[in-house]
C-alpha cells in the first residue's frame, strides 16, 4: 500500500439477494460518511481491489463509477481514485439518514426496488406545488 491508502475492511456476501456492486457501493459510502475514509484517502485500484474481493473488475468499475458520480469518489487520471474533497454537511447528513434507511429496509426485509419507490413518493410528496 503506497501513502495515503488505508486497508478496507471489506466483505461481499455472494448469497446474498444484494448484487455485489451494490455491496461494495454500500460500505465504501459508509465508510466515507462516517470518516473511516477521510478525504484525500486514496482507493485500490480497480483491478487490485477485483482481485482482493474476488469480483470481476467491472464490478468495482461499476461501485467507484456511482460513487464519483453521488461526488464520493474523484478519479484523478493514473494517479488513482480518491475519496472526494468538498462534500457538504447537508450532504453528509442526508448520506448518513441514507444509510440508516437502507439498513432499515434491509433489516425489514423490504426489496431495494421498493425501498427506492417508497422515497421517490416521499419526494414527489414534498415536491412544491
């Protein structure tokens, strides 16, 4: 591991109903936005984290793709993937109620797809108007 690069505490179950990109998604976002990875943190590789994992690279691709594109990730070229600086706290807070709902749901036993439906009706809700 070069500097900055923390060893990730990081299990996929592969029984689990849960695909594995979104495993991975999960707990690299909660690993963000509880501070275990600070920002300027910087990631595996892809193709390193694949191997770590026993995943197929797409698979990490796919985790580190939704995640730079939610602002958690910033891939800076072939200098690796960071976690991102100016996160905001309203960010940060709605990351962590997030977090808290998704274990919620899971803990329920509520499918992703409807836990997803559920808070698109709260927003439509909320919307002005």
């Amino acid at each position: 591991m070069t500097r900055g690069e923390r060893a990730l505490l990081i299990s996929v179950d592969a029984g689990s109903s849960v695909p594995p990109y979104e495993q991975l998604r999960g707990q690299l976002a909660e690993m963000i936005g509880d501070g275990r990875l600070p920002v300027g943190t910087r990631l595996p590789t892809v193709r390193q984290l694949a191997a770590d994992l026993n995943l197929a690279a797409n698979t990490v691709a796919r985790a580190y793709r939704e995640l730079e594109s939610a602002g958690l990730l910033q891939t800076r070229g072939r200098h690796g993937t960071f976690v991102a600086p100016g996160r905001d706290d309203a960010m940060d807070r709605l990351h962590r109620v997030a977090t808290d709902y998704a274990a919620e749901a899971r803990r329920l036993g509520v499918p992703p797809a409807a836990a997803l439906a559920l808070v698109r009706a709260a927003l439509d809700a909320t919307r002005p108007g």
